[in-house]
C-alpha cells in the first residue's frame, strides 16, 4: 500500500511538470511567431522606402522588450512570507485564479470588510458571469461604448495587487494582451512619497521606467499603453477633480495630485487606458464619470479555495483533511474567501501537521492567529538566533518587537492607517532602524517596502493580523499596566477587584464595538474576547508572563453578551456577537435554536428576543438562502420582523398569507433600500397593509439600491393605486428603470377611475417591464381601451401579457387588437382564459395576430365562446407561414367547419408543437356527430403527419380521451 501511495504521488508530480513543460513550449511557440511576424513587417516598411516608420516600429519592439524584460524580473516572484530569506516563491507556482465580477455600480460600502465578505459568501442571488484577469480591459460582449477606465475594487487581502501583478507578467511574458505596447504599473505607496515633487507625465514614467528615457521616448501619443495604479485606498495624494489645475501637455510638470487627476480625467494622454484598484470605501475619490467600468474582486469562490490547498498541500490524504476542517468551522470557511487569509492558514496548519502531530487543530480566529505568532517567533529562534525547535520561542528581544509592533498596530488602526511611513513610526515611538529590524525578522507579520531612493513604507502582511495584535497589545496592556486603553483610564483597583476589572475591561470592550456605527471594531472584538480565555493564553505561554480572566469572569461575559443580543440590534451587530460567543467556545444559544429546528418544534410564539436573533445567525449560515418562505417559520408580523436580515440576504422572499399590516411595510422598505439587499422576487398575496404600509413600501422600491424584479401581490385598489402613483411616477422623473419586472394581482380588484392614470404612467415613461399579469381585476371593456393605448405606447420589452378571468368582451378584445397588430409588438405569451367575449372579435384578433405572427408562441383562448365561425377567422392566422405557435390552449366548439375549409396541415406542422391543449371532452364532441366524419378522418390524418412529435406534447388527459375514441372507431 504503501508503495503505491508513493508511486501515485510521484506520477501526478510528474504529470504537473509534463503540462507545465508543454504550456511553455507553447507561450515560446507562440512568442517566437509573433517576432517573426514583426520583423517580416520591418522589412516590408524598408522596402516600401518607409524607413522612418520602419525605425520607429524596430526601436519601439527593442523598448518594449526591455520594459517587459525589467516588469518580469519584478513581478515573476511574490512575497510569501519568507521571500527575504532567500526563498523566493515563483507566481505561477501558487497562483489560483481568482472569482471577478463585473459589478456595475461604485456605491460607498464603510462596514468592516470582514461583514462584507461574510455578506458576499452567501449563496449568489444569481448566476453572475466571471471575468478572466486577461480579458480586464477588453470590451465585454453586447457592450458598444469603449473603456477607458477601469476600476477594480476589493477589501484588503483579497487578491487586488496579486491580480495586477499576474496581469502584467502574463503581458511581460508574451502571454496575453501583446496588442499593448507598454503596461506600466504604479503603486500609490511609491507615489505618496512623491507628494511634494513635480513631474510631467513624461517624467514620471522615466522616473519609474529608466530604460524609455534611455531611449529618448519623450511622447506616448503613437502607443497602445496602459497605466496600472494600485491602492487607491493607501493614496495620500490631494486628488481634488474640482479644483485641479487644467493640463493637457504631457511634457509639463505639476504636483503628482494634480498629474494623476489630469491622466483620469482624459485631460492627459486620452488614448491611454488606466485600471486603478483600491478596497470599497475609497472608491468614491474618482467622480463616477471618469470610470467606465467597475469590477469587483470576491477572492475565492468554494473550489478555488480547494484548489489553492491543493497547490499548497501536494499531499492529497493531507489537503482533504485541512479543507474538510475548514468547512466545518464557519468563521474559518468565510475568512477563506481571502487569499491572504489562505495563507495564514496553509503557514500555521502545515507547521502543526509537521510538528506537532496529535495537536487539535485551530477551530476560531483567535486561535489561528496565535499559533500564526507563535509560527513566527518560532522561525526567529531557529533562523536568527541559532537555537533548537524545542526551546523557548519567546526570548526577551522578541517579546519586545511583538510588543512594539502590538503598539504601532493599535495607535494606527485607532486612526484608520493600514501603511505607515517615518513619521508614522515615530509618533509611535519607534525608531526607524528598529521597524528595519522587526520587517527583517518577522517578516510574515510585518513588511518593509522601499522605493526608488530608498524611501521606506512599513505595513502588516494583512489587517487582520494588524487588528489581532492590537487587541493583543490592548490585552497585554490590562494584564501588566492595569491600564484599560478603551477607556483611558487606570484601574488603580486592580488588585483588590481584578475580577469584576476584568469584567469591566470586556463589557466596554464589548460596548465599544457596538457603538461603532460601521462595525470597524468587529473583528477586534472577536480577537480581544478570544485572549481572554485561558486556553488561548497558554497557547501565548512565554510572551504573557501573567493570565488574567477567570472562568467565572468568562461566564459573566458571555452572559452579558447574550443579554446584548437580546436587545434591539441590528442584524449585522448581533451576527458579530454571535462570533465572539463562538471565540468564547459558546454555542448553546445555536445548538438551543437547532435542536428545535431538528425535531420540528420550533414554537415561535415562546422564542425569546436572543433565540430569535440565534435562529437568524442559524438561517444566514445556512449553505441555501435562494428562497425564504415566512410561512415555514410563523406566518405572522412579529416573525417578519424578526426575520428582515434572512429576507434582505435571500433571493426570493415568499410572504403571502402571513397577516401583515402597515407596520410590515416599514420593514421591507428598509430591507429593499439596504445596500447590501439580494431580494429580486417578493411575494406579498393576500395581506393588507393599507395605504400607510403601501407608501412606506413604495420608498423601498424608488431606492436606488433596490434590486427587486418580481412583486407579487393581491393588492387592494387603494393599495394598487398608491404603489404606481408613488412608485413608478418617482422612478421615471429619477429617470430610473423600473424594477418590478411582474405584477401578479391574484385576487385584486380594479376601478376604471384610477386604471387609466395607471395606464398613463405605464405609456407615459421608461417602464421595462417583460411580463404583466392583470389576471382576475375586473377589467372592462373600457379598461382594455386604456391598456391597449398604454401598449402601443410602450410595447417593445413587454413579452407575457395575461389578462384572464376579466370580462373583457367583444369590445375589449377589438381595442387590444390595436396592440397586437403594431410592428413594434414582441409579445410572446397572450393569454386570454374566460374574457367573455365571442366569435364576434374573432375576426379582429385573427387578423392582428396575422399581421404580426412571428413572435408569439403560445396562446390561450381557452373557456370562451367562439363557435365555429370564430375559428374560422383564427385559421389564416394559424395558416401563416411565419407562424411559430408552440402552446394553443383550447377552442371551445372546434368542429369540421374549420377543417373543412381546408386549413393547411403543412403549415400547421411547421409550427414546433409543444402543447396543444383542448380543455375537456366538450372538444371532441363535434368530431364525433354523425354529420362530421370527415372532420374525425381529417383530425386523425392531422396527428398522423404530426407523428409522434404531437403526442408527445399533448397532456395524459388529452390522450386518454383520444384512446377511448380510437377504441369506439
């Protein structure tokens, strides 16, 4: 077995070389044609007498080339941690390609990001289409206006400067895009230290790129170039778009600010292309005219994540483990939609599965992070200082680095700072030189990066691990000093009362976070209550020399944390407290909620305040949040209420018959106008939320944010009436797309006075509606007339019209007629079930239908009185040529007349049948008299040219009718 196991290993390592040996044989092949065809084009120049052009063309190739040359010996290796050692990590090796969506909009989102990407690892609302990172800048499909701009946006860790990194390699490399003639790429730290210098554009690409100046390129006008600017969240830059000085010349110096605000406004160099990346909550430094598309960076989606532990850990017995444990601690799973996050987690597992075989395996985040630390102390006693893997990692020299960088993290994340410069460190009492030090040695927690002149710029590896060891340093502070940093003040009580001190010290911790209004102290949080448990502290044995926090103090807070999420939180506040419970190895509230949802006794009537909120961190956790159906719970007001996070997070929300009242409309129409709302379908039948409710709704739905498509709803006439003339008025004068795609009004009941304004607003603006369903509203005859001007008025997007159940008679049927025969008409569904009307309008309808066949597909006539005259009229349409018919639900009477008139079976059988349901056995009624025999002989040769094709379509009902008449004959 186990000679196999090792033979297995070394034929898929042999296989990865085989394949990437041939991907580079190809990229050779490929580049090497593409010199070819170059110098073919040089010398056909030189023979033209085109020398200037054929110079031109040789020393932009000879340039090129030595840009690419310098961009690949920069970006072909990554930091992983130990890259100053020595060990270098190839990109391609670990690269995972990474989940990039097209996103649309650039609205400002300032909650901590660690809540945005626990709301983005929520099931998708719908499919959404991902874009490779070489075909970034390229126009997508359907889409006419050129880019210019692009904007990629993306929390922090989550793959944003890899991704420009692969990008520019891949071009480097003679890969991708070698339409580009030169790809230059910035990052905002670089130009920060620039602020107080003047360049042109010409001599800040010099600056950065020596070997163009070198060459004496003083214009880039004749090139395609691309401008890649990364970190626009780190600028510290003035980009004022208002008040810049207006310049046009790229040989003229300016202030950097000014420089790049000029590039992205098209003043400089408009034929360049930019792509600029930065985290969500800087987006909005660019006006939005200057960004032609917007693109969002998610991570990893599920398989990704599987597929970047499986580069890490070749080992296949060895990576299924550590991803079946990652998927069983949600907290863990969620932070895997980072790469960086990855990481951390491949560098502390593959240190305990190698070293400490039999250990547990960390489950929370606080956990991970520890070991993470103790990683690197680890790896300073080794490397630097000499000693064995079994001594002491914390040595005095190190403890002090930790504890410095555990200040400087604290005093810089209180100010929002994730990069940090000479005057940065010394605010914070740290010497330069030390910070050189600390980045040299820890070089995995903490990063130094120079510039062209040496300037230094300091970071952590990932603000995570920047809010972990400033809680650490909050932590550490308490325990030595006594000294409570949240609050600033000494506790000089300390050793009389160190438990109910300790209690304080969470408790305002706790209260801390909450008061934040954008959740910037989540994670903090979690890490801070995550040391205070004494196993977490043992782990830090040698770095804390005292522990504090008794079990009973543990207890108490976990107690206090409960009574909080008993209060009226928002969804986002109680989702966090939730975590730290599960940092405090607390689960009893969950577990409390699922044994209920197990056995099926959920009572919720009896649910306390923090069940309730554990039911809703339960169902958002859930793998499946596509529909949410209230009735499933309780189909009650208090319920909805309590529930609003799980509607706002799902696909479709089904509320019907649940007793809502205005006070539901409130909130749903917080729910609707949310940011981060996914909600496209809502189903509200049969509840009454009076004109109050109806108001409050209609705000939701003039949102902005506003995704819903489909609202569904047996609205009472006032109810219906204020919905449009609050709505969808608002929304064309906002010159905005209506968003509620079907409006299926089941039971509701019309009033011609208040139909025609309605109709008026739907022929009067830019509404998108595909499917309108009118569908048992006592519609008249008059109300048709309305509706059928308000069509012809906007007809193009409308594909299903239905308009059962209403009396719409002759009269009505003739005034829709209009509608029908327009050649802007692209209905594709028409159904008129039980509309009253007879033979008489059958020859109105069969000629506009004629006039306009192409389109419609199915078609239902079916419980009205037409009589074989009526279908008579309906045959030149069924006969047409253009006719695509796939559903005809039934003729009432139906009978020889209308075969006897030599209908054309040929063109009949043209059209791709699908269904052709005739209602009952009335239908087969005049087939069988005895004055219609060749009408039944007629009927039998039409299914026998349709073949199988026909039986196949109709229902089991049809054919049972059909066999009992086959077995008379």
């Amino acid at each position: 077995t186990f000679v196999k196991k090792e033979l297995k290993k070394i034929k898929k390592l042999l296989s990865q070389r085989e394949d990437e040996e041939e991907m580079e044989s190809e990229y050779q092949t490929q580049r090497s044609s593409r010199e070819s065809l170059m110098k073919i084009t040089e010398n056909f120049l030189r023979r033209m007498k085109q020398e200037e052009l054929a110079d031109r063309l040789q020393s932009s190739k000879r340039i090129s080339l030595k840009v690419q040359s310098g961009l690949k010996k920069k970006f072909q290796c990554v930091f992983d941690g130990s890259a100053k050692a020595g060990n270098p990590t190839l990109l391609y090796e670990i690269y995972t390609e990474l989940y990039v969506t097209e996103q649309g909009t650039r609205e400002l989102n300032e909650e901590h990001e660690v809540r945005q990407i626990e709301t983005a690892s929520r099931k998708a609302d719908r499919a959404e289409t991902s874009i490779r990172q070489e075909e970034l800048l390229k126009l997508p499909a359907g889409r006419q206006e050129p880019i210019r701009t692009v904007m990629t946006k993306g929390v922090a860790g989550i793959g944003k400067t890899v991704l420009t990194q692969k990008f520019t390699l891949d071009w480097a490399e003679g890969k991708a895009n070698q339409n580009i003639h030169f790809i230059f790429p910035f990052t905002f730290r670089e130009l920060n230290v620039l602020k107080e210098e003047k360049f042109s554009l010409v001599e800040l690409v010099h600056h950065f790129f020596p070997e163009t100046k070198a060459a004496g390129i003083c214009s880039f006008e004749h090139f395609q170039v691309v401008f890649i600017f990364d970190g626009l969240d780190e600028c510290r830059l003035p980009l004022d778009f208002n008040k810049s000085q207006l310049l046009n010349d790229p040989r003229k110096p300016t202030s950097v600010g000014d420089l790049l605000t000029n590039l992205i406004r098209g003043n400089l160099l408009p034929s360049a292309r930019l792509w600029i990346t930065t985290r969500p909550a800087a987006a909005n430094q660019i006006p939005a005219e200057c960004v032609d598309m917007v693109t969002e960076v998610r991570g990893f989606n599920d398989p990704q994540k599987e597929e970047y532990f499986r580069k890490r850990f070749r080992d296949e017995e060895q990576a299924n483990s550590i991803i079946s444990h990652i998927k069983r601690s949600r907290s863990l799973h969620i932070m895997c939609n980072m790469p960086v996050f990855c990481w951390i987690t491949a560098t502390v597992l593959d240190d305990l599965l190698r070293s400490r075989e039999g250990e547990k395996l960390p489950k929370s985040l606080t956990e991970m992070y520890i070991h993470f630390v103790v990683v690197q102390a680890k790896v300073k006693k080794v490397k630097y200082d000499g000693g064995d893997e079994t001594d002491p990692h914390w040595s005095p020299e190190s403890r002090k680095m930790m504890e410095s960088l555990g200040k400087l993290a604290f005093e810089q994340l209180q100010k929002g700072n994730l990069i940090f410069y000479e005057s940065d460190l010394t605010e914070c009492g740290i010497d330069i030189r030390e910070a050189s030090v600390y980045s040299g040695v820890f070089t995995q927690i903490f990063r130094e990066e120079r510039g062209l002149y040496q300037d230094k710029v300091f970071c952590f590896i990932h603000l995570s691990v920047q809010e972990f060891l400033a809680a650490l340093h909050v932590h550490l502070t308490f325990l030595t000093c006594g000294l409570n940093l949240m609050e600033e003040k000494r506790e000089s009580e300390i050793i009389n009362k160190k438990q109910t001190i300790s209690l304080q010290f969470c408790q305002s911790a706790v209260n801390m976070a909450l008061n934040s209004p954008n959740g910037h102290l989540d994670l903090f949080l979690r890490f801070l209550l995550g040391l205070s448990l004494q196993t977490n502290q043992s782990l830090l044995r040698g770095l804390l020399t005292e522990t504090g926090s008794s079990s009973q103090t543990n207890q108490e807070t976990l107690l206090y944390i409960k009574d909080k999420i008993s209060e009226d939180l928002s969804a986002e506040k109680s989702i966090n407290l939730f975590h730290c419970l599960n940092e405090l190895n607390d689960g009893s509230l969950v577990e409390e909620i699922q044994q209920y949802l197990r056995s099926g006794r959920l009572a919720t009537d009896k649910l306390s305040p923090a069940q309730w909120s554990a039911l809703v961190f339960i169902l958002l956790s859930s793998e499946d949040l596509e529909v949410f159906d209230l009735q499933k719970y309780s189909a009650s007001e208090e319920a909805l209420l309590r529930l609003l996070p799980v509607i706002k997070a799902s696909n479709k929300a089904i509320l019907s018959d649940c007793k809502l009242s205005e006070k539901s409309g409130e909130g749903l129409s917080s729910v609707l106008s949310s940011q981060s709302t996914r909600l496209r379908d809502l189903d509200l039948s049969n509840n009454n939320l009076q004109d109050s409710g109806v108001e409050l709704l209609s705000a939701g739905l003039k949102s902005p944010h506003c995704k819903v498509e489909t609202l569904r709803s047996a609205f009472i006439q006032p109810f219906f009436q204020v919905l449009f003339e609050e709505c969808f008025h608002s929304v064309a004068e906002m010159d905005l797309v209506a968003k509620v795609f079907l409006i299926g009004l089941m039971f509701g009941r019309f009033c011609v006075s208040w139909f025609s304004p309605l109709a008026k607003s739907f022929s009067g603006y830019s509404v998108c509606f595909s499917t309108f369903s009118l569908k048992n509203c006592s519609l008249s005859e008059m109300s048709c007339k309305a509706l059928g001007f308000a069509l012809m008025s906007n007809p193009s997007n409308l594909a299903e019209l239905d308009l059962s159940f209403n009396t719409l008679k002759d009269l009505g049927i003739v005034h829709l007629s209009g509608f029908l025969e327009s050649p802007n008409c692209r209905l594709q569904t028409l159904r008129l079930k039980s509309c009253s009307f007879s033979e008489i309008s059958c020859e109105a309808l069969g000629s506009a239908l004629k006039s306009n066949p192409s389109k419609l597909t199915e078609l239902d006539l079916s419980k009205n009185i037409l009589m074989d005259s009526g279908a008579v009229h309906l045959r030149s349409f069924l006969e047409s040529p253009d006719c695509r018919l796939q559903i005809l639900r039934s003729v009432y009477y139906l009978n020889s007349l209308m075969i006897e008139k030599n209908i054309s079976v040929k063109n009949l059988q043209k059209c791709q049948w699908r269904n052709l349901g005739l209602d009952n056995k009335m239908c087969f009624i005049p087939f069988w008299r005895s004055d219609s025999d060749f009408g039944l002989n007629y009927f039998f040769c039409l299914m026998y040219s349709f073949q199988t094709r026909l039986l196949k379509a109709m229902k089991v009902s049809l054919c049972q009718v059909l066999a009992s008449l086959i077995f008379a004959v």
